[in-house]
C-alpha cells in the first residue's frame, strides 16, 4: 500500500489537558495530536491518501515532516486539507515541517515562527481559552549539526518567552 513508502514514525495522542488556571472555568481540553515523517508528499495521490488518513483517525492537530513544500503549493495543501496549514518551507526534494489545523479544532493561531531552512514550525495557539505553544521539528542527521539546531531551537523558545510552566507540545523526527 502507500503507506509502505513512508517513514512511519507516527504518535497519536488524545491529549486532555488538566493544567488549572484561576480564569478558566473548565480547565480540562481535549484535542487529538498526530505526528508524521511523510518523506514528502509533492504527488496528489500521496498527499491526499494522508489527508484522507489523518482526517479519518479525527486528528485536530497534525505535525508533518519531510513534507517537500514550496510556497507555490500552499494554496493548493490548504484547500485540499480544508483546515490551516503553517510551512516552514525546505525544497521540493527535502526538509519541510508544517503544521496542520482542524477546522473542527475551536482556536486561534496567534503567532507562528517558520526556520527559513523548513528545519521547525512553532504556533502559539489559543484553545477554549488556555495557551499552547506547538513545536514541530525535523533534526538534522549529524551530530553537529544537530547541536547548532538545538540551539537554534532554543533561542526560538526564548524569542518567544515560553517558560517552563507553560503548555509545550513538541513532537517531530529526531533522526536519533
């Protein structure tokens, strides 16, 4: 089947969130998260075979790699997968890290970070009121390399004044 040619490395979460905030009347949320290495889906017939997938397992939060994304398509990946789309472009022969939203998901993207190399994508969204802080990731193969990602990966988080004590979701490949 299709799914054959993929790097599966999915993770399927049904996150239910009981972190209390004195403003929020009910503090627990629940969305599903899915996470998915898909070595680039530039064919229609592979793309929509994983929208079709990732709709049918009811994802409201999709964090996809290798995705071989340009500007050019982005349009199209929107309509075809009905919901928002966030890029942080590679070639259309490597790298690619997005993001991809429900529409059924209730929420508002309130800021988003894009790694000019299509290494990472980070959201900072806002669910039924509580702040998240999405952080999809594709770390390179080197050891080097890696340890310049990372650090770079941090100042990102830095920029972005995330804390120890707020709602983080990081899910990727971390070519370990």
């Amino acid at each position: 089947t299709l799914f054959r040619s993929l790097a599966v490395t999915t993770t399927y979460h049904k996150f239910k969130d009981n972190k209390t905030n004195n403003n929020s009347k009910n503090a627990s949320h629940d969305f599903s998260i899915g996470s998915l290495n898909v070595r680039g889906i530039n064919m229609n017939i592979k793309r929509n075979a994983i929208f079709t997938w990732a709709k049918e397992k009811g994802f409201d939060i999709l964090f996809l790699q290798e995705c071989y994304c340009s500007t050019e398509i982005e349009n199209i990946w929107q309509q075809e997968w009905d919901g928002k789309i966030t890029f942080a472009h590679g070639s259309m022969h490597s790298r690619g890290t997005t993001i991809l939203f429900s529409n059924k998901l209730d929420y508002s993207l309130i800021e988003e970070v894009c790694d000019m190399d299509g290494r990472y994508v980070i959201c900072k969204i806002e669910v039924q009121g509580e702040l998240y802080f999405c952080l999809n990731l594709y770390a390179p193969n080197s050891m080097l390399e890696k340890q310049n990602f990372f650090a770079k990966i941090k100042q990102a988080l830095e920029n972005m004044n995330i804390t120890s004590s707020d709602r983080l979701i990081i899910e990727g490949d971390w070519n370990s």
